[in-house]
C-alpha cells in the first residue's frame, strides 16, 4: 500500500532478495510506477486491497494518512503481518488491523528505514547500509528482524516511548542538514560569492560527514568552534549585519559544538576536574561570550521574524 518513494524502494529491496508483490494499491487514482509492471502484481483500489493469504501488508503512507488508511484496510482480510514505515508512529497506529469477524489476526508494527527518499532508491546496496526500527507485536518484530536479515542490514527495537525523539533525532541527520546547508547557500548568494560555490559547500559538507565517526562524532569538528577560535565573534558580528535572521543560529549551532566538545572531553578523560567545559580557555572564552549573546532579551527575534 503506497508504492512511491520510500514504500516503492522497500519493495524493490525485498524483490532483489526473492519476496514476491501479489498487489498494489494507492490512496489516489493514477498510474502506478512502471516498476510495477515487470513485477506481476496486481492493481487495486485502496478499498478493494485484502491481502489475507499473504505474508505481509507493507503499508507506505504519510503519517497523516495512516489511521485513514488503516481503517480502509481493516474492513477487508489483511495479511498475517502489517509493517508500516512511519519512524515517528508506533506499530499500534496499525492497531485496528488486529480485528475482524471471520478472520485470523493481523500483527502490527513498524518497519522504519532510517533513510531519506528525496528520490526512489531501488538499489539492494542501499538496503545494505540503511537502519531499520522495529517496534510492535511479537510477530511483527520478528518478521521485520527476518526481512532486515536478508537485506543484509542493521536493525533494533525501538519501542514506542522512545520513537517522537529517534524521530526527531532522524530529521535533524537529514532534514537538518540539508536546510544548514541551505542557508550556508543563501548566506553565500547575499553576500555575492559567485554561485560556483554552492558545489563547493555541497562537497564540503559530504567530505566532513563522511569522516565522522558516529561514537564519536564531534571528532570531526573542524573551524573556529574546535579552535575556540576568537575569529568566530568577528564573523558573527559580521552576519548580524547582513543576514540577521541568520544570527542567532548561528550561534546556537556554535554553542552546540562547544558543548558536543565538551561532552567528547569528559567521555575521553581529557578535562577530568575541570569543570563543564572542554578545559581549553580559548574555548570557555568564547562559550562565556555566546551564552551572553543569547542572553539578550530579544536574541530570537531576527530568526522568529524569517519563519
């Protein structure tokens, strides 16, 4: 059920690796993918899918519509097990699928490729390299520990109290990421640097990403903050002049870094006894004096009036 980017990329995951599509379904009328075509598989309404008979219900929707599309479903026999991709909901978001007169029970869970699709991504070797959330019914978990397995990926429980935060924590690694890198953009574009240089920040961000290792990710901190270079006030300043609204997050990621810094210095033995901060007083210097710039009344101002 949903066959576009992130559910049509699961499938094509699981057929390279032998599974077998018996139906296709979307919320909207139109045309189906063309993948779907070489696969055989059937195509039916939303109101016309039952998947009794088979393994697995594979249900790819946005999380605004997964209760709608649930209890579509649940009016029809379903499969033994449902697994929803949502990160955020909980396998339960599938619970109504657990009922029904005349029929066998349906477990529900989550299956959460931490991935983003801002494009189909068929190929296995992604599946390979990708993290998988689990959460749910028994035979839920254990299904989507047996399709993790064969896709040669990792995989957890991550219960349901714990999955608004795993969530959040997901769209800051992507969705974080590509809007700092948008404002490194627009922050080039206002100051006149050539457009060239957008392909510049792009490889820059990729080449620091991948030398980050994630036990230890602060690590790979490079420029002034891993310095405590005093340059970072000066260009700060600088920034409140001419894209103020980019002010004051700058600064915040710039305290998170020294805090990142900080925690990595403890964790290693580095600054045993001294105090919060990673012990370096160029460090300290600059943290005093960023804590004193959000302190500031109207700090937030700027980067609330751009929203």
């Amino acid at each position: 059920m949903g066959p576009g980017k992130a559910g049509g990329s699961v499938a094509r995951w699981l057929l390279a690796r032998g599974a077998r599509l018996t139906l296709v379904a979307r919320r909207r009328a139109g045309p189906l993918p063309r993948w779907v075509a070489a696969t055989g598989a059937r195509p039916v309404p939303l109101e016309a899918l039952a998947s009794d008979g088979d393994d697995l219900l594979l249900v790819a929707v946005p999380d605004g519509a997964l209760q709608m599309v649930a209890t579509t479903l649940a009016r029809r026999p379903q499969a033994a097990v449902a697994l929803h991709l949502s990160g955020a909901q909980p396998g339960a978001a599938l619970a109504v699928l657990r009922r029904g007169a005349g029929r066998a029970a349906t477990s529900v869970g989550g299956f959460h490729p931490l991935r983003a699709f801002p494009r189909p991504l068929p190929s296995p070797a992604v599946a390979r390299r990708t993290f998988f959330a689990l959460d749910g019914d028994p035979a839920a978990v254990a299904l989507g520990r047996r399709l993790a397995a064969a896709l040669g990926a990792p995989c957890a429980e991550v219960a349901t109290p714990l999955r608004p935060l795993y969530h959040l924590a997901a769209t800051w690694a992507a969705g974080g990421t590509v809007t700092l890198l948008g404002a490194a953009v627009a922050l080039h574009a206002a100051v006149g640097v050539d457009p060239a240089a957008a392909a510049g920040l792009r490889e820059l961000a990729a080449g620091a990403l991948a030398a980050v290792d994630p036990r230890r990710p602060a690590a790979a901190l490079t420029g002034p903050v891993a310095r405590g270079d005093g340059g970072l006030l000066a260009q700060l300043t600088r920034l409140r002049a001419v894209a103020p609204e980019l002010h004051p997050l700058a600064v915040l990621i710039a305290l998170e870094g020294l805090r990142q810094l900080a925690v990595q210095g403890v964790a290693e033995g580095v600054v045993e006894g001294r105090g919060e901060g990673s012990g370096d007083p160029s460090r300290e210097a600059l943290r005093r004096t960023l804590r004193e710039v959000c302190a500031d009344p109207g700090f937030l101002d700027p980067l609330l009036r751009g929203v």
